[in-house]
C-alpha cells in the first residue's frame, strides 16, 4: 500500500465516517449480532483510535481501561471495538492499531495487557497468529422463550421475542435439552466466543 496511514485520536467529527467503516467490518464478520447507529460511550477511561488514509477512516480501535465487564482482572484494557475496512485489510493496519494502542496504555495507564473476546472465526484466527493467549471460551446463543416464561413476562406486560445468553462450553448440551435454540437464523445462532489476553 504505497498511501500515507495516520494513526491518531479518535474525534467527535469523525461518528459518521467511523460507523461506515464499522458497519462494513460488521457486514464482513460473525463479531456482533446487533447495528450499531452511534458510537458507544464507555463509562472509564478509553483509548480510542482511528487509521486514516488519504483523509477517510480505514480502520479503528477502542480499549476501555479497567472495564467493569473484566472487573475480576486489574490492570487490563477491554477491546470493545476493533477493525479495518474490507478494501484496506492484509496491509498491517491492524497491528498499527494494537501497536499504538498499548504504546498510550503504557504511557498513559501503566498498563500493558489487554483483553479480546470474538465469536468470528476469522478474527479468532487472526488474533491467535498475532501470538494472543486464550484464556477462555464459551457458547452465545439466542433462545426463543417457553410458554411459561411468556406467560410471566406477559403478567408484567413485557411480550418476549427472543432471549440472548450465552454459557460453558460443557453445559451448552444441558441448555439445548431444556430450550429451543435458535440455530436456522445466521446472525443469531451459535458460536464459540473466544477470550484472548495480549501483552505487546
């Protein structure tokens, strides 16, 4: 790729353009199961970076430091969102991003470690070339509700569609006995969510 590739802040002005190049990662990957409209906010501290390229965003990254979701570990910075537009991937972009990522982590926080979950096979695959440990896995599925649970959630007025949860690996077969998976539906059925920790 002979363009000029900026990694830099994140900025207010650049929502739209970063939710293009979001939604086309999200088009290309099995990540997320839900579209996103606006870009997350985050209770703590992010790092939240972009690539650019010849003025348009390519690719981005966000790590929250010490995020509630991992508050079992310490010191650890949790990738909420992460990727590179279909027409500039396989050129290091992304390894720019978790480079300058954990460079600001380092500067900034002390910190040194951060921690990756996916369900997309390819980002699975990619994760574990870049030499990420996993430290975890387990099932995320989608249910559709039995009678009864519709029956209470209809006495306070709640009509219930569908149920998203996830479990162990060795329980998935116990949760499938008890309740009807939805497996015929391409965004919502299961995968294995992988955990990764990564120390640069």
């Amino acid at each position: 790729m002979k363009e000029k590739m900026i990694i830099r802040e994140y900025k207010k002005s650049d929502e739209l353009k970063w939710l293009d190049v979001h939604a086309s990662v999200m088009v290309d990957s099995y990540a997320w199961w839900t579209v996103i409209h606006k870009k997350p906010k985050y209770k703590k501290d992010t790092v939240d970076l972009v690539a650019v390229c010849n003025d348009n965003i390519v690719g981005f990254i966000t790590i929250e430091i010490n995020s509630d979701i991992v508050k079992e570990l310490e010191n650890v910075g949790f990738v909420w969102e992460f990727g590179v537009h279909r027409n500039y991937r396989g050129n290091g972009i992304g390894k720019m991003l978790i480079h300058e990522a954990h460079k600001i982590m380092r500067d900034k926080y002390g910190i040194n470690k951060s921690i990756w979950y996916s369900q997309d096979l390819k980002a699975q695959k990619y994760y574990e070339k870049l030499g990420m440990k996993e430290i975890e896995r387990h099932w995320q599925f989608s249910i559709n509700p039995t009678n009864e649970q519709l029956e209470m959630f209809k006495k306070d007025g709640f009509i219930c569609w569908e149920m998203r949860g996830s479990c162990l690996i060795e329980d998935f077969y116990k949760v499938k006995e008890k309740f009807k998976i939805m497996e015929n539906d391409d965004a919502l059925k299961p995968r294995i969510c992988i955990g990764y920790e990564f120390t640069l």
